[in-house]
C-alpha cells in the first residue's frame, strides 16, 4: 500500500438536528436537542437535568433553524460536488420518520425528504454514510418511557431501523447506528435521552441505557444485513487515545481504565460480548445491567462491519490530585491538559500524531476497517463584509491530520474514508454556538440566529477540492508543502 485507496471515501460528516433546522416542519416531532438551547444550562441539561418537555417560547434554541439544510440541500449538495466529495455522512431524524416514536405507520413526508436527498447525492455519485441516531431521541419517549432506560426503546428503535433500512435499501449502502455511542456516559441526556430525578443511582441508569443500545444496535444490524445484503453496517465511538500524565504505573493503569469506558462499547458491538473487565466492574459497583433472556445471544450473532469514530484530540490521565484540578471545566472526558499541545479556542488538545496512534491501536484491537466519519478544528472566523474568510488555521489542522491519517495506512490500518466534520459551518453539539465553525463552507448565521444564511467558500475550500483530486497526495497550500 503506497497510500490511499483508489476506492477511498474522501467527504464530510453533519447530523440532522445540526443542520437541518424546520424542526416542526411536514410532521415532524420534537427530538432531544431541539430542548437545548445556548450556554451554561445547555451543558446541565445534556447531563440529565431537564425541567419540561416543551420549549419555552422566550428562549432561543438553534436548532430549530439549524442552517436550514431542510430547504438548501440542494445548493449545498451542489457545493460538496464542486469539492469532489465521494461521501457525505449524514443522519436521519428519528422524528421525521416517527415524530413521537411510536406511530404504527411511518411519517411519508419525512420519509420522501431523505429520498430527496440520497437522490440528490446519488445525481453527483456521492455514497451516502447514514447514521440512525446522532444525539436524536424523540421527546416523546423521553416523557413517556425515560429515554433508553426503559427495555421499551429496543423494540421502538426496531421498527425505525427497519423502517429506514427498507425503504433506502437501494439508496444507502453504508449505515451507522449510534452517533458516538460511549457519549451516554457523559452527556446522558443527548446520549441516551436520560434526565434523572434526584437520588436516582444515574450510573446504573446510564450501564442499563447503554445495555438497551447495544441489544438495539444488534438487532439493526442484524435487520440491515438481512435486507440489505451488500450493505455494511458500523458502529461509532467518540475516539481519542488516553496518555498517562507520568510513567508512574498508577497513571498509567488509570489510562487503561479510562480507555476502556469507551472500549466497553465497541468490543460489544465488534466482538460481540461484555468483556471482562467490564463484567468485574458492573458486579463489583453494582451496576450490572438487567438484561433478557437472548441478549447475549444477539449481541454475539449481530457485530458491526466496521468501525466509525470521530477524532478531535487525544485525552490525558494522571492520579495526581494537582494535576487533576486543572482538568478543563466543561471537558466531557475529564482529560488533564497535556503539557506538549497546544489547544484549540476551545480548549481542546491538537493532537495530529494522535490520530495515528488511535487508528492503530483500533485496528489492533478489532481487526475490522476503519472509517473516520468525524474530524476537524472548530474555530472562530473573521469574513470580510464580502463573506472572504482565509482560515489557514484550518488547513494547517487538517494537513496535519490527513498526514497522519496517511501514516496509519502505511502503517497497515484498513481505513474506508475519511469525512471530516461540518464540511459547512453549523449548530455546534456541546455549547449550541454558530460561532464554533468547521466548515470549508462559510454560512451567515450568527450565534443568536440573525443572519442571511447565505453560503460562501472559505479558503479551505479549494484546500480540501485538491486534496480530493489528488486522492490525498497534494496536501500543499499555496505552494507551501507540509
Ligand atoms: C461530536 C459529535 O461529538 O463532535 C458532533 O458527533 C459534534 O455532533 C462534534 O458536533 C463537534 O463537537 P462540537 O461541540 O464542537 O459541535
């Protein structure tokens, strides 16, 4: 292997409830994020700490216009042609499909929207890469049942998963299924639609959740390989190898430790059981998961084709009380700062070597192909008055990143592609913002939604464009080599 693959999946990666926005539009049901809105009580809320399940019609909550992809696919798509994408990642809103999660008959014109869009993608043979569920639970089940605690939701995810799968089985050959599953331990809320009462043991409720995810997650992919024989299904980890702050042996262990939270899942969904040392801690700690008769059954019977996982830094551990207290407030993996990187504005570590060492120690461990479905700097940019933005910060990042990306092939690292996240500017995930840009693709709209949400080319654009043309090989910028 000289590099990347002739087949490789150069693309980007969004998610509905981050672009989309029309959140009530052609029946549509309120999903979790749509009850976040900007700033500090975003972040409580998303670790399970919501008051009702109705918006409050004075506050502002972004994504219910998103940056309106529902309307502009069209002339967005258009702009990820012009770049050469070969994929772009996207999800499908469970509450455009089933707008409380428990219609009998699916919703036809949410249905009929992504028809839209996978054909629209398919005019500029761009391979569609379709998540399930990225941070979507449908409020209603959320009053109803309480999110993925309850056994209910398996049964419900089913029949969505299966609903989607037939309907696109000619349309959508590569599915995940849910968006960086090992977040529920974090953010319970948009992991999991969790919200606790007070005194609830809330990490027995998040191993419970997290078991209901991993049995529904079989069974999709079970249904997918049984209707869609061609296709592959994955899974999706939030990615980022933990460093040992110091040599000191208990640093070290405690990186282990850490490194397996997110392990836990994927050696679920990739080699098919609990493993061990998850088994000794759910008993010891009392967290052991009621399961059903069958359960390991179908998570044995049902792994994933191949693993998806963003990349943004790596994480660094120490057992150092000092040290600990500098742990970033607001750092969801509560990752000590690592004295050699230097950070993004928003604090997190920049770690292009990282991603090398990720991706090998991924395949190591599951011997399954890669994908990485999400990666990139949030920055904030200057435009001109006429939307001109020179973000040489961003290419810097993803120079950086995409080189060590090419290492990790040459390493050996069966990897299908790669789509960096929010190939145009949209509602950030952790603080709600606009102002937290990604894009290559520039979109007028501020952080309290004023804006034209007119589209202009950042200079990353062509950046990207050539990397594309050049399957990888040209990752100069303006004649500058890397
Ligand atoms: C991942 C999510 O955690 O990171 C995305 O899958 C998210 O939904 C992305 O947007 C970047 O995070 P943020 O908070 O900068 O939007």
């Amino acid at each position: 292997m000289k590099g990347f693959p002739e087949d490789f999946l150069w693309g980007g990666a969004v998610a509905a409830n981050q672009v989309e926005g029309a959140y009530l539009e052609d029946g549509k049901g309120l999903t979790t994020v749509d009850l976040l809105p900007q700033g500090e009580r975003r972040f409580e809320i998303m670790l399970g700490d919501l008051k009702g399940f109705t918006p409050d019609p004075d506050t502002f909550y972004p994504s219910h216009e998103g940056i309106d992809f529902y309307h502009t696919y069209k002339e967005d798509i258009a702009l990820f042609a012009e770049m050469g994408f070969k994929a772009l990642r996207l999800s499908i809103a469970w509450t455009r499909i089933f707008p409380t999660g428990e219609e009998s008959e699916p919703n036809e014109a949410g249905l009929a929207f992504y028809d839209s869009v996978f054909d629209e993608l398919r005019k500029y043979n761009i391979e569609p890469v379709v998540t399930m569920a990225h941070f979507d639970v449908p409020v209603a089940l959320v009053e109803k049942y309480g999110g993925w605690r309850d056994r209910k939701l398996v049964e419900l995810f089913e029949t969505y998963a299966k609903t989607i799968l037939t309907r696109y089985k000619d349309k959508v050959r590569y599915w995940m299924t849910f968006n960086e599953i090992n977040m529920l331990l974090h953010l319970p809320y948009i992991g999991a639609g969790l919200v606790f009462k007070e005194g609830e043991n809330k990490k027995k409720i998040q191993y419970q959740a997290a078991h209901h995810q991993l049995v529904a997650s079989a069974l999709a992919v079970k249904a997918c390989h049984e209707i869609i024989p061609n296709a592959m299904c994955g899974c999706m980890l939030a990615a980022g190898a933990t460093y040992p702050y110091t040599p000191d042996p208990e640093d070290v262990w405690d990186a282990v430790q850490k490194d397996r939270d997110t392990f836990f899942f994927i050696d679920v969904q990739a080699r098919g059981a609990y493993p061990g040392y998850a088994k000794r801690m759910l008993r010891e700690q009392g967290l052991f998961p009621d399961m059903e008769p069958g359960d390991e059954d179908i998570l044995e019977a049902h792994t994933v084709d191949y693993l998806g996982f963003s990349y943004y830094s790596s994480r660094a551990t120490s057992t150092d009380p000092e040290v600990n207290a500098q742990a970033a407030q607001g750092n969801v993996f509560g990752s000590v700062p690592n004295p050699y990187l230097k950070s993004s504005e928003w604090g997190w570590a920049i770690d292009p070597k990282g991603l090398r060492i990720t991706a090998n120690q991924l395949y190591e461990r599951y011997q399954k192909p890669l994908f990485i479905v999400e990666n990139g700097l949030g920055a904030v940019d200057q435009p001109t008055d006429d939307f001109v933005v020179e973000d040489d910060y961003r290419i810097a990042y993803l120079q950086a990143h995409v080189k060590e990306m090419k290492e990790a092939i040459l390493d050996g690292v069966e990897l299908l592609g790669y789509t960096s996240w929010g190939p145009i500017d949209l509602v950030s995930a952790s603080t709600g913002e606009m102002k937290k840009r990604y894009g290559y693709i520039y979109v007028d709209r501020n952080n309290d939604g004023s804006g034209s949400l007119k589209r202009a080319k950042k200079k990353s654009f062509a950046w990207y464009k050539q990397v594309i043309e050049t399957n990888g090989e040209d990752l100069s910028e303006g004649g500058q080599s890397i």
